[in-house]
C-alpha cells in the first residue's frame, strides 16, 4: 500500500492558524500531480509546534480531502509512549490508513526501550506502523537488529529510514525480507534505496516538484533505470536546496515563492537569511519553478 512518492505535507499557516484552505489546495494539487501518499504532522509539518487539537485538525482535513484516493499515513509519534498511543488512536478514529511513529527523541532509550515502545503502540493500536528513525534530530539509532526484531510484529509493516546510512538501510532490507516496507527518509538517498530493494520516499521536495519525485519512482519500478538516473540528478539541486537551512524553512519559503502558501512559521523556526534565500531562488529558477 505504502509505496512510490509520499509527500511530507507542510502545515500551511496564516495569522499563526492553520491554513486551511492553502492546505486542502496543496492536497488537490498533490493527488493531480501523482503523489502516492501524504505524510501530515511529520517533521516538514512542524508538529512539534502544533498543539494536540491544531495535529488532530491536520489530520483530519488531509484525510477528507484525500478522500480515499491515496493512502494517508499520519504523524503521531512522540518521546511518552502513552501520548503516542493516544495521538495513534485518534489518527485511525480519523480515517489515516497508517501511522508514521518517530523515535521517541531526547530521552534516548535504549535499543529494548524502543522495541518495548514499538511494540506496545502496535499491540494497543491496529493500524500498519511505519518507524522512523532519524537520528540527527532524535538523538537516538534504531538499529537492525531492533528493526528486524520489530518487523515480525504483524502490524508493524516498514520504515522510514534517514539516517543517510546506505550499509545500515542494506542491513535493515537483507534482515527483514522484500516484506517489509523501506522508505527513504532523505531525498537525496532515494534512488540508491530503491536499488537496495526499497519502496519509495517520504519525500521533501515532493512539496515542491511533486510530479518529477512521482516519476522517478515509477520509472525504477518499471524498470527504466536511466529515466530514474535523470530525474535523479535532476532533482539534486533542489534536494540540497531544501536543506540549505532547517527543514521546513526552505521548503514553505520555495512553497510561499511559487505562490502556493503564506510564508509562515512558528518559533523557534524563522525566515531564511537573504544569502540562503536567494540561493533558493535561484535554485528554482534554474529548475523551472519560477
């Protein structure tokens, strides 16, 4: 079910609210386009800043606006197991056909603490579960071995995988099997994930260039390996790009410049600095987004 171009949605946001209107435009936009699924409330939604009711909101919109057409997998992890149950639980009350769960972040279990989380998310809750593992901002490794041990847990069915580690996303596919679900969790790493054996992307700059991200993916999977060699390198400029400064800032900056959303955020994110911005811009001038 979860495979090809998953958009990580940005939350939209106009007067410090959601923008709701900008984001069921973007969701319209995305299904025209080919995306394959939609991630709300992930890191490039900033759900760290929304409150539970303003998560909730987001899910919900994107899941009647979806209306079934494309799988819905919703952020809901947290660094408490038990909120994390309680924003899952409320997610499939909603209609998200899976849940994306983070590594619980800075209180940096170790690698049974999170089979134990994992493993009672899932036996609480019966939805599909992605696992995310992103150490650079969670402070914390989800290892093979703990991948493995978690992929025989039925509901527990992929992952999302960012660490930039091609030997430990190797490891992860060679130890739990063409079955389970690898997702690359940096666009950059995407085409030499999919050679691995991987399924697709939690992309990035699918916000930005949804149609191209789609097209990489379904050219590998029907094997026209130098169609997805071209867009590959076509797409490395604006994959460094989005990350020129902290995702999201550059993504609803290039989002704002393509007249699509307010150029919002909500601190302790900020505006982009005018050398980073015009470096942006240009980025998508030359890419043809402007």
């Amino acid at each position: 079910m979860f495979k090809g171009s998953i958009v990580a949605i940005v939350t939209p946001f106009k007067d410090n609210k959601i923008d709701e209107k900008s984001l069921c435009d973007l969701i319209e936009w995305h299904i025209s386009e080919g995306t394959n699924g939609i991630v709300p409330c992930g890191t490039t939604g900033e759900s760290s800043t929304l409150d539970y009711d303003e998560h909730y909101r987001v899910i919900e919109i994107t899941v009647k606006t979806v209306n079934g057409r494309i799988p819905v997998i919703a952020g809901t992890g947290a660094n408490s197991t038990d909120e994390t149950i309680m924003i899952t639980k409320r997610a499939k009350e909603m209609g998200a056909d899976g849940a994306l769960l983070v590594t619980p972040y800075y209180n940096k279990p170790t690698q049974e603490g999170l089979y134990q989380h994992y493993k009672k998310v899932a036996e609480t809750v019966d939805i599909p579960i992605i696992l995310y593992n992103v150490p650079s901002r969670t402070g914390v490794n989800l290892l093979p071995f703990t991948v493995a041990r978690l992929a025989e847990i039925k509901n527990i069915i992929g992952i999302k995988e960012a660490t930039g580690d091609m030997k430990q996303v190797s490891e992860i596919i060679r130890l739990c099997g063409d079955a389970f679900t690898v997702l690359s969790g940096d666009d950059f790493t995407t085409l030499t994930l999919l050679a691995l054996g991987g399924k697709g992307v939690i992309s990035v700059s699918a916000n930005v260039s949804p149609k191209d991200v789609s097209r990489m993916c379904r050219a590998w999977e029907d094997g026209n390996v130098e169609e997805a060699r071209r867009i590959h390198f076509k797409l490395e400029p604006l994959n460094h790009a989005m990350f020129i400064e902290t995702n999201p800032i550059p993504v609803k900056t290039a989002l704002s410049m393509m007249g699509k959303i307010e150029e919002e955020f909500r601190l302790p994110l900020c505006p982009m600095s005018k050398a980073n911005r015009e470096k942006l811009r240009e980025t998508l001038i030359n890419y043809g987004l402007l």
